[in-house]
C-alpha cells in the first residue's frame, strides 16, 4: 500500500511540477511525511533524487512548447547547483524540527506573496 500511495505522490507531484514548476519540495516533501511518514531529512533527500527524471521530462515539453529562455537557464543554472549542495549540507546541521519549521514557514510566505502580490 505504501508503494501505491508513494506512486500517487510521484503523479501528483510530476503534474504540478509540469504546470508549474514545483512538484519535488512544495508538493512531495510534505506528502512522503504525511503520508509515508518519512523523516524530513529523508523526504527531502528523495525529492532531489525525483526530481531529476521529472524535470528533464517536463523541460522536454516545454522546450517543444517555446517556454524556455535558455539565456536565463545557462545562467541560473550554475549557482542553483552550488546552493543545492550547500542547501543538502546545510540540512545535516539542523535538526528535524527547525527544518521543518524553515520549509513551513517558505511554503507559507512563498503562498502569501502568490496571493498577494502581483
């Protein structure tokens, strides 16, 4: 059962990544500990590995579909990496609480300033 459920958050998850742009942190890392009640560390650590085959399928599409400044990307692209590795170590220095509460309170003010502001 909990194969089938982790695949119902990998669809759920894939969708909204696809339409946009979210899916591995916003999405999964809230749904495997709430419903496969994986510690944070390990939820995040697995929303990473997922999210590789998830988002070169999606980019794929939205390549074919023109929606990709690949000036922006070739410049995002190296310091997204260096923060993604100091974002992993950064994760080994906190406990569960505290990153829990940091990636709740993103969600939240990353939904405020969505609803909120133009």
């Amino acid at each position: 059962m909990q194969l089938i459920l982790a695949a119902v958050i990998g669809l759920v998850g894939g969708t909204l990544g696809g339409l946009f742009g979210v899916g591995g942190g916003i999405v999964m890392v809230p749904a495997m500990t709430f419903f496969l009640g994986l510690p944070i560390h390990m939820a995040v650590g697995t929303s990473l590995l997922v999210i590789i085959p998830t988002a070169i399928s999606g980019s794929i599409k939205h390549y074919h579909l023109g929606n990709i400044d690949l000036k922006v990307a070739a410049c995002l692209v190296p310091l997204a990496m260096v923060g993604s590795y100091a974002g992993a170590w950064l994760t080994s220095h906190l406990d569960a609480v505290t990153l829990k509460r940091a990636f709740g309170g993103f969600i939240v003010m990353v939904g405020c300033r969505l609803l909120f502001f133009k």
